[in-house]
C-alpha cells in the first residue's frame, strides 16, 4: 500500500495537507518508525515532495475490537497533548479523547521541546490544526498559541501554592515569564507589583492580551528581553520566580543580585535525584538558604522537576 515517508518535524503539516484534501486511506492508520512518518494514502497518492512508499498498511482497529487506550494527556482549553510512544497508540488515544465529550478539538502528540523559546514539537494526530485555544486555570484565563510560545498546565497546583505565599506590596520579578500564568495567578489574588520577563516576543504580545482578560488585583508589566542583560539592572526585588527548569542555574547568581536580602527566589530545576543533594549545597554555598523543596513531577524514573524556595541572607 502507498505510504507517503515524512521526516518527523514535517508530519503535522503534511497529515493536515493528506487529511484536508482527503487523500489519507480510509481505514489505515498513520505510524512512525522513531524518524520517519508513514501516512496511508488512498489511490497512487503521488503528491507534493514527499516521498511515497509501497509498503503494508496497518489497519485500524477501530470497529473490529475496542480500542484500549491508556496514558494520560495535557488538556490546554480546546487542545489536547499527548505522550505517546508511536503515532499507532497516538491515534487511538486521540480517538478516545476527540469522543469523549471534553470539549477537545484537536490531538497534538508531543515530541519533546527544543530552543531558546523552549517550543513544544507537535504532530497533530487527530481533529483540526489550531495551537491557539484559551486555557482556565485558578480563576484566570489565558490566552495560548503552542505554535509560538511555551505552555504547560502541570504547574498550575505550584502557581496556586505559590500565590498563596505572596504578601501585599510585593515587588516580583517573574524572569522567565512565557504567556504569563504565575504573574497573572498572583496579580489575580494578591495586590502586589510584579515586573514579567521574556525573550520570546510572541509570549509578551500574549502576556499583553492576558493581562488586559483578568481583572488583576495587582499590576503586572510586560518586558521583552533577555535576562542575562536585563536583570543585571535589577535590584531590591521581594521575590524572583525562575521558571526555566532546564537551566535555571545559569541564572541563579543573577536572580540573587536582583532579590534583596531576606527575599525569595522560587527556583525550578528539573535534576536527577543523584545530582540534587550536590545542587542543594551549591546553592547554599552562594549564600542561598533553602526554605523548602517540593517535587513537582516526575520526568523519568530517576529526574524530576523540583521546587526549591531560596532565601537570600
Ligand atoms: N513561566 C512560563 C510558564 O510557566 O508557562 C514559561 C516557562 S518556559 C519553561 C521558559 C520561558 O523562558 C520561555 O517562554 C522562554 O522564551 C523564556 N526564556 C528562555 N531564555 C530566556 C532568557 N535568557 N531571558 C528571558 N526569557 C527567556
């Protein structure tokens, strides 16, 4: 059978095109073998400048046997993200949760995050082409485009705990903002003044949206720019929030010159258990008390994310 061969960062565009014209074989499934997509096709199917392959379809299961799906997924307004091991399981689970009444209109798989925007690399598995959706959490609503900005609704139990921690008249410095969700969570609830960080413009021009949707008991004020410049001009802060957990620690020495003595840093760091005692004592070594250590989740069976909150003595 005709299988169109897509390198995997070109499979969402591709599948769409496929899908859209109505080219994609009935009853077959799209599959990947780790690098390259295989899209069913209907006919000879020889098309665009993709190359197109005979080899054996797989049909889909739908009909004949129920499908089991199993696995859980990121749910961000209108937009579902999986984790799937193949596109096969992707596509059955996309079925289950398109059916599932939650108001779900498009499966993306995610393929993991890459750049300095730290980007989410999506293939659309079912339903239609659309990374922007609106996203409550926390009695806020923010405004996302995974296309273009970094979003992840893991943290919201962390943005809420933390909102909970942050007095009246603090000034924040939220360095590494994205689209907003621990600014706007705080400012929602506590009257305080917090300056928002980002080098991705896009983030920005949504946090601007963002602000302007919820009614926020404090103020929060867009900055596009990178820290390791911007925040060497910084000082006096009540608290820094450092949510770059792939390398926050480039950055902590920075943070600690911008928070003032006695304020906090809420730290995220994503680290293997067996390097995470050695980072503690790093971070107490730059004159950093750790006030608590929360894991957040689990990446794998021995990295997680971790929370630390630092006092600056
Ligand atoms: N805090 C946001 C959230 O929870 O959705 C975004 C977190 S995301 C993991 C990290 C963000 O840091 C991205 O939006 C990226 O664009 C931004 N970023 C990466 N390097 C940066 C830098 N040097 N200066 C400012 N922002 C940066």
């Amino acid at each position: 059978m005709k299988h169109l061969k897509v390198p995997k960062e070109r499979a969402s565009e591709v599948i769409r095109k496929v899908r859209e014209k109505g080219l994609q074989a009935r009853n077959y499934g799209v599959f990947n073998d780790g690098t390259y997509v295989y899209v069913p096709l209907e006919g000879e199917g020889s098309i665009w400048d993709s190359e197109v392959v005979d080899i054996e379809g797989r049909p889909e299961k739908r009909g004949e046997t129920p499908v089991r799906v199993s696995g859980s997924f990121d749910a961000i307004g209108t937009i579902a993200v999986i984790k799937a091991r193949d596109m096969e399981k992707a596509s059955a689970m996309a079925d289950s949760i398109l059916k599932g009444g939650s108001g779900i209109r498009s499966v993306y798989m995610d393929t993991g995050i890459s750049g300095e925007y730290r980007l989410r690399n999506l293939i659309l598995v079912a339903g239609e082409e659309n990374r922007t959706s609106l996203y409550r959490e926390n009695g806020v609503t923010l405004k996302v485009d995974l296309e273009k900005v970094y979003f992840s609704p893991r943290l919201a139990t962390e943005r809420l705990i933390l909102s909970k921690h942050v007095a009246e008249d603090e000034k924040i410095l939220d360095m590494f903002c994205g689209v907003g969700p621990f600014s706007i969570v705080i400012a929602r609830k506590q009257k305080c003044n917090i300056v928002a960080l980002d080098k991705n413009p896009f983030a920005i021009e949504l946090l601007r949206e963002n602000i302007a949707m919820n009614r926020l008991a404090g103020t929060v004020i867009p900055v596009c720019g990178d820290a390791s410049e911007y925040v060497k001009s910084i000082s006096g802060m009540d608290r820094v929030i450092m949510n770059l957990p792939e390398n926050s620690g480039s950055f902590l020495s920075l943070a600690s010159g911008a928070v003032r003595r006695g304020g906090l840093i809420n730290y995220y760091e994503n680290l293997d258990v067996t390097s995470l005692e050695q980072r503690m004592e790093e971070i107490v070594g730059m004159g950093l008390e750790i006030v608590s250590k929360r894991e957040v989740h689990t990446l794998s069976r021995t990295e997680s994310m971790y929370s630390l909150e630092l006092k600056k003595t």
